[in-house]
C-alpha cells in the first residue's frame, strides 16, 4: 500500500471535458486518490463541460469517500461548470424558486455550492 501524502492534489480541468476526455480525466482522479488523501478539482478554465464528466466527478467523489477520502471543488461551482449542472438538472436554475415543504438541499447540490471554501 503506498503511503498517503499530507498535501492536497490540486488537479486542472481546462479546456473541453467531455465523454472524449473522461478516460483521461478519470485516470488523473483515480492517481490523485491513490496518492492522496484530500483531492481539489478545478474547472476555471474549462471551456467545455458535458454530463459525463459531472457523472465522473459525482462517481469519484462516492469512490474517495468509500475509500476515506475528500474529493472537493477548488471553490462552489461557476460559470461552464455552474452552466453545465444546472442544464443537466444537478443543481436547480438560480431563478428557481424554493418548494413550500422541500427538504434540505441533497449531498450533491452542498457539493457544488460550497467548494473548498465550505
């Protein structure tokens, strides 16, 4: 088994992300969690985001947290990203309003809106 390091993977998503990139992305994760214990993501300069890397991320943050491990964003979800997840129905629309009686907000959506500033 190797041995954790005590610094945070900070990884960069640029450009396109998408189901071309996924199996390059998923590799980067799959090291990153291998090697560290907190992992941080980040998406600014993405220009680019489909549903399966948001699905890669949602899948890798279930793995790392099985496994003992922190998969955070670098800061709460904006732009192509923001973009992306409210398009795909993973977070609601800013112009959404609140259900009378609706329960707190599900893991994921406190996952995309905290960041590593949480």
């Amino acid at each position: 088994m190797t041995a954790l390091s005590a610094s945070t993977a900070r990884l960069v998503f640029d450009g396109d992300q998408t189901i071309r990139d996924v199996e390059t992305a998923r590799a980067r994760l799959l090291d990153a969690l291998a090697a560290h214990a907190v992992v941080e993501i980040n998406f600014d300069d993405a220009t680019t985001i489909d549903v399966s890397m948001i699905q890669l991320i949602l899948a890798a943050r279930n793995s790392a947290q099985r496994r003992g491990r922190t998969l955070i964003l670098s800061h709460p979800a904006h732009g192509v990203l923001r973009d992306s997840l409210t398009r795909g129905g993973f977070i609601p629309a800013a112009t959404d309003r609140p259900v009378p009686g609706a329960v707190a907000a599900p893991p994921n959506d406190v996952f995309w809106s905290k960041g590593a500033t949480a």
